[in-house]
C-alpha cells in the first residue's frame, strides 16, 4: 500500500499542477526579500497554491479518474495531504535560505514585524497547523467545492498572523520610544515580542524551544486533520 501512496504522490507532483505551483514558490521567496514586508505573507502564497491544486483538478477531473484506479481512498487522500505538507516545507526551507542571504548580505532589521528569526519558523509551522485543519479537515468533505473553506482558512490564517505579530508589534513601538530617548520598560507582550525578534543569549534557546513547540504541533495537526479528511472522503459520493 506504501507503493501505492509514493504513486499517487508522483503523480500529485509531477501531472499535477506544477507550474502554478512553482510561480507560487517564486513568489513566496521574493516576499522574503521585499524590504519592511511581513514574512508571514510568503508561505500565504503556498496556502493559495494548495487551494488552486484542488480548483485546477476539479477542473480536469483528477478526483474522478484517481478513485477509478485500484487504490483505496485513504491513499489518494495521504499523497495529497504529503504532497500539501511538502509544499509547506519547501516554504520554510526557501525561508532559511532567504534569512542566511538577508544575514550575509546585511539587509536591514524588518521594522514592519518578526524577521526571519527561529522563533518566525515555529510560529509559522503553528499557522501552517490551524489552516490545514480548517481547510484540509473540512475540504473532503466535498473536495470539487474547496473556495468557501479557504476563505474561511485564509480569513483566521490572517487573524492567526496578526496575533502572532502582536507582540512584536508592541515592543517595536516601544523600541521606538527608547531610541527617542523615553523611559519605557520593556515588559508583558512588548517583552515577548522581545523573545520573539531577538537571537541573542538565552533568547535563541527560547527561539529553539518555540520552533520545537511549532514543530511537535504541525506533525501532530497534520496526523490528526489527516486521518479526519480520510474519513470525510471514504463517506463522500463521487
């Protein structure tokens, strides 16, 4: 059965839909790169991506001539959601290869939000978590329809990011108030966003702690809002 799914899987990544897929990765990196430019909108691109991949195969009726091969259901549903995890990846990897560039190259601090900091990969593997178990959990449900809930899973990824930027929003405000010259303590949310923009001392172990949190709960969400699809899609009538 494990031939089946790594078939099913080459196929989702090579008769798929693979240039849109690559013009979306394109975008995402020079996202990284645009100056003062939230990196949490980046890896937006690959959400979109994810949802073009079931709008384009409806089209092409991918569902229909999938499920007529002899393969179970929970096959095709496993190879889409590691084809989906993959795409996600990829974006963080493009990630750390922009944030090395931006380092070498000494870009300027991001003033608009978190940089592409350790913290940044965990907090976006968490956000990755929440719009996969909102999109992928329910689009199974009926995958020939998947546009209203991705703008569900795309309205709370963006409540998701602004949350997560928060704090960091705060203390570069009051950063802000310190260079002028303000005596402002650097305390509650401003402190951590503090943790979250700043690398040094004991703060990268905090970072490490965060990414490792992000990790644990993207593997955990995707096991759980996959075997949640499997079951939406072995009731679903073709």
């Amino acid at each position: 059965m494990k031939s089946q799914t790594i078939n099913l899987l080459k196929k989702e990544l090579l008769l798929g839909n693979t240039l849109q897929t690559i013009c979306w990765l394109v975008c995402c990196i020079g996202m990284f790169f645009i100056p003062n430019y939230p990196v949490y909108i980046g890896p937006f691109y690959i959400t979109l991506s994810i949802m073009m991949t079931f709008a384009l195969n409806q089209a092409s009726h991918d569902i229909l001539y999938t499920v007529l091969l002899p393969v179970r259901k929970i096959d095709t549903v496993k190879a889409r959601f590691l084809y989906c995890g993959l795409l996600e990846i990829a974006s963080l990897l493009c990630g750390a290869i922009a944030a090395v560039v931006r380092y070498l190259g000494h870009f300027p601090e991001n003033s608009s939000g978190i940089g592409l900091t350790v913290a940044y990969f965990g907090l976006q593997l968490i956000i990755f978590a929440i719009f996969n178990f909102i999109f992928l959990g329910n689009v199974y449900k009926n995958p020939v329809k998947p546009g209203l809930r991705y703008l569900v899973a795309g309205i709370v990824y963006f409540i998701t990011y602004a949350l997560c930027e928060l704090p960091v929003w705060i203390y570069k405000g009051v950063q802000n108030k310190i260079t002028k010259g303000m005596d402002v303590e650097i305390s509650g949310l401003a402190k951590v966003g503090y943790y979250f923009t700043n690398m040094e001392g004991g703060n990268l172990t905090r970072q490490l702690i965060i990414l490792l949190g992000g990790f644990l709960i993207f593997a955990g969400s995707w096991l759980i809002t996959f075997h949640r699809a499997a079951k939406q899609f072995e009731k679903y009538d073709i």
